[in-house]
C-alpha cells in the first residue's frame, strides 16, 4: 500500500512495538503530527513544555522500561533543543531514537528558515545519525534506527527526515522487527577458564558492578556471582539496584563521593572484577595509583572500553549476563571471610553523617526519610545533578535496577523533572519522585506544566540551599571561599511558581513538617512540589578531591581543619 513519508514513519514506529512519543510541533514536521493524530488511539503524544524536556523524557522513559524512547521535534532550534538531552542519553548509554524533519530537499544548503544540519551537529554525541532525503530510504532508516539504539552497547540515534520526503507516497510493506541480540562476543572457552583461574586464585576480590549491568539485565547473575565469589561489592551510580544495597556484602557506591569502605577496599583488593564499568575519572581519581596491588578483571560489551581508563590484566568483550552465566556455571563456592571481615569493619568504622542525629532538616534526612514513608511501595527515584543527586545516591538503599534514574557521565542539570516524567508514563504503578536542587529546578521548571497537563502524578522534592551546592562546596575547599556566581538569594516563590502551572506545593523547614508534607504529596491528585529548605553550607562526604587518590578520600573533619 502506498503511504506518505509520514505515514510511513509513524507505521514502523508502531511496528517498533512504540506507544509513547515526546515531543513538540513546528512547520517542518507538521506532517508527522498530521499522521500521529491519525494513529492518536495507537501511540500517546507527550507535549513538553521545552524540546529538551521532550529529550529528557523518552531518556528516563527508556531508562524505567529498557525501551528505547523516542522524541521529535521539528526543524532548526527544535532539533539543536534536544543536543543535551542526546548527549547525556549517549554519555550513559541509553536507547533512544530522535526523529527530527527538516526542510524541503531544494532548500538544503541555502541557509533556509529554520535549516540546521542536525545530523551533522549530533554526530559525536550518537551511535548513528542520518538525513532521510529520498522517501525509498526512509523505512529503512527508521528500522535501522531502532536496531542501532538497541543492539550491542545502546545509545542514541537521530534520523533527520526532509518535509518533501514526508510529503510524498510510496509503497510501504510492513516488516516485523527482527530480535535484535547484544551480539557482540570476544571470548573463547580458554578465555572464560582464565578469568575463573584468576578468580580462585584471588585472596581479597572486589566486585565493581556498572551502568553496563543495568542494560545488560544482569541483575540475578551478579547476585548470584558474588555469592559464589563471597566478597564485598561496590558500584558506580549508574549501577545502583543491580547488586541489593541491603545485602552485608554491600560496601556502597565507589569514587569521589564514594563510601570509605568502598574506596579503602577497593586500594587494598588483589583482584577487582569490574561489571559493564568503564572506570569513569570520578571512579577512579588518579588512575596511576588506583588498586595498585589489584588485578583488573574487565568485562564490558564494547572493546573500546577495555584499557582505555585502566589496564586490565585480563578482559571479557561480550554480553555481561550471557559471561556470567558462563562464569557461574564454572565457578564454585569461594570463601574470603577475613578479608570480608575486615571491609564490614570499614564500614563500621567509617559510617555516613546520621542524619537522624541533627534536629535541622538537612538532605540526607529528605532522602532517608522518603525510603522509610514508601517502605515496601513500587518507588523510581529520578535526580538533577550535584549535592542533592550525590546524597540520593549515599542515603537511599536501592535494591532493583532501574530505579534510580540520573544523568551520571554529562551530569546534566535540568534533567530530572523531565525523566520522571518520562519514567512515570512507562512505568504508571510506581511512586516517582525527582529529588532537585534549586540550580537545577529553575532551569527546566516549565516541564510541571506538562506533569499538570496530562496528570502525570510526579513529586519533586527540591532541596533549596540557596546557592549552586555542588559548585559552592568547591569553592569552599579549593578556592578560598570565593562564592563567585554561586549564591541564589533571589526572591522565586517555587510553591507559588508550582501552583501556578497547576500542581499542588508545600514548603517545609522542618522535620516534623517534611514527614507532613511528604505523606500529603503522596495521597494528592496532581503533580506536587515539595520545597525543602536546608543550611546552604551543608556538604557532601566523603569526597576525593579531584586528581588525588581513592586512599585520599576525606570526610567533613578535614574541611572543619582548614576553617
């Protein structure tokens, strides 16, 4: 049957099993608009309030299901609008598929109105990128986008379609997806025998689980990995629910606001067996001291990670749960229980901030208390980026993957409110709650007018500490106190700007009243804002300053020190 170009995308988005799209009109895609109101009982439209809203949502949509998320926007600033939210997509490895149009084909190169080459502008920050100019090319482009998003180590693809190709018809034949496997394999059996010959051989392993351990869906194999290999377990933040953060095995998250019993363990480990991790600088710190004494065991699914960061002594290119198995199987029970001894003493000896025994409401006690109001409901937590995104990762105990949703290799600011959102439309039965700073709920505070448009229910917590946190505590330890450009003592009511947009909003100084507050948010009938004042020299620690070593990591005392 014959169907217009936009047609024709919006039949292989269904054919792609896609219900959900965000996004935001303009000329040149208008046509695609026209088609999806056409197929508006098939595939929901999410109208955002900003292209990088849209972006940001089909980000935290693909992070909560393991879909890929797909957004549009039109030509020009549409398309440059959704650059960040790529970006951070890429960065953290994350399945999505950008649809833009742009203008006619005879107007390409002309400096037309509205006319950007987006394809050529995302092309570091995607898998894959291309311009649909001819309409026989356009099915193919589209499926092929779906495949590359979601094969080997995800990431984001962006297909930029001209208007007249969206215009014209041309014979469609539907096409059933193929399965699409995470086929990448570099190992052999001998490969598979060397890595469990160095495991045994290992008197003091550290299992360092990954983001790569999320998308793998290797959950199960790792918990059953360490229990066999009886040792302790950190992850990075993009790992968090993969390995239960209640288990006594668990040590916390590694790195520059890791805990000091990850960090210390990990300095003093002589095998570290790093699960779809690629040894990020904020891991790591100084890479030319990091684990001296430690052999590096490196499974990840793409070889450009392998010694990229750290040398690995040996190395698994392949599917993580398809190598665990493998690794399972061929292991037996192992048992390290002094070295275990000794990284639950560091735990006991170097404990986080109590945040129960202050009377001021400070964030840690935000976090902690929302675990203990929602104990035993389906929660996602999605973050911003800085303090309040560090303390959501040190104070809440997840214990399931893809519950923790945050942009962790761009740290992007603005991004959490718009992946709630997105998570909240995938996964509706789940309590989902932003946890922001007031830098980063200005920047994309328009999105609760989407939340209010179509009742997406999503609670934002903002932690208001009156300044750029993260930033500030910078200055403090490293640049004399110069708060230059970070302190917010502006005048915003966020309750009042919250209310206007059409959700509900209290503001809490206290504990008694956070607990109130909160317990109202849950029950409300519409998006809420929950604004949390705290003391704006309030820190996060343990820290690693940058470019020193794990064994340097500090805590609070050091910056009392220095006062």
């Amino acid at each position: 049957m014959k169907l217009s170009g936009a047609e024709i995308i919006i039949a292989c988005l269904k054919e792609q099993g896609v219900d959900t799209v965000f996004g935001y009109p303009g000329g040149s895609i208008l046509d695609v608009y026209d088609a999806l109101y056409k197929n508006r009982k098939e595939i929901t439209h999410i109208l955002t309030s900003h292209e990088q809203g849209a972006a940001h949502a089909a980000d935290g949509y693909a992070r909560a299901s393991g879909k890929v998320g797909v957004c549009f926007a039109t030509s020009g600033p549409g398309a440059t609008n959704l650059v960040t939210g790529i970006a951070t997509a890429y960065m953290d490895s994350i399945p999505l598929v950008a649809i833009t149009c742009n203008v006619s084909l005879p107007l390409l190169g002309k400096d037309s109105f509205q006319e950007v080459d987006i394809a050529g502008i995302t092309m570091p920050v995607t898998k894959h990128g291309t311009i649909v100019k001819d309409i026989k090319d356009l099915a193919p482009a589209i499926r092929r986008a779906f495949a590359i998003a979601r094969s080997g180590r995800p990431g984001p693809v962006l297909v930029d379609v001209t208007k007249n190709v969206t215009q014209t018809k041309y014979e469609y034949e539907p096409e059933t997806p193929a399965m699409y496997l995470r086929k990448i394999k570099r190992y052999t059996k001998d490969d598979i025998q060397k890595a469990v010959s160095m495991i045994k051989r290992a008197e003091r392993p550290f299992v360092f689980v990954g983001g790569g351990a999320v998308s793998s869906g290797a959950d199960r194999e790792v918990r059953k990995f360490v229990s066999l290999l009886h040792a302790p377990v950190c992850d990075s933040l993009m790992g968090k629910g993969v390995y239960d953060g209640k288990d006594p095995l668990y040590t916390g998250m590694i790195g520059m606001h890791g805990t000091k019993a990850s960090n210390f363990g990990v300095m003093e480990s002589d095998l570290l067996i790093a699960l779809g991790a690629r040894f990020d600088d904020r891991v790591i710190g100084d890479a030319s001291r990091f684990a001296p004494d430690a052999k590096v065991l490196h499974i990840d699914i793409d070889p450009a990670e392998i010694n990229k960061n750290i040398l690995s002594h040996h190395s698994l290119v392949g599917d993580l749960k398809e190598i665990l198995l493998l690794l399972n199987k061929e292991l037996t029970p192992q048992k390290h229980t002094a070295w275990v001894k000794k990284v639950q003493d560091l735990k006991k000896a170097y404990p986080l901030f109590d945040p129960d025994s202050t009377a001021s409401l400070t964030a840690p006690f935000v976090i902690r208390e929302i675990q203990r109001l929602t104990e035993g409901k389906k929660i996602i937590l999605t973050t911003d980026v800085g303090q309040h995104q560090m303390w959501t990762a040190q104070y809440y105990t997840f214990d399931k993957p893809r519950t923790l949703i945050t942009s962790g290799g761009l740290g992007t600011m603005g991004y959490g409110l718009g992946a709630a959102i997105g998570a909240k439309t995938a996964k509706e039965d789940y309590i989902v709650i932003n946890i922001t700073g007031d830098g980063c709920f200005r920047m994309n505070m328009n999105e609760l007018a989407t939340a209010s448009r179509y009742g997406i229910k999503v609670i934002d917590v903002l932690i208001d500490n009156h300044a750029l946190g993260m930033v500030r505590q910078w200055q403090t330890l490293f640049y004399h106190k110069h708060y230059s450009a970070t302190v917010l003592e502006d005048q915003v009511d966020y309750c009042m700007v919250a209310q206007g947009l059409g959700c509900g909003a209290a503001k809490v100084s206290g504990k008694e009243a956070f607990r109130k507050s909160f317990l109202a948010a849950l029950e409300a009938d519409r998006p809420f804002l929950l604004h949390c004042v705290v003391d704006h020299d309030d820190s996060v620690y343990p820290m690693v300053a940058p470019g020193m070593s794990l064994a340097d990591t500090f805590d609070k005392s050091a910056e009392e020190a220095d006062a």
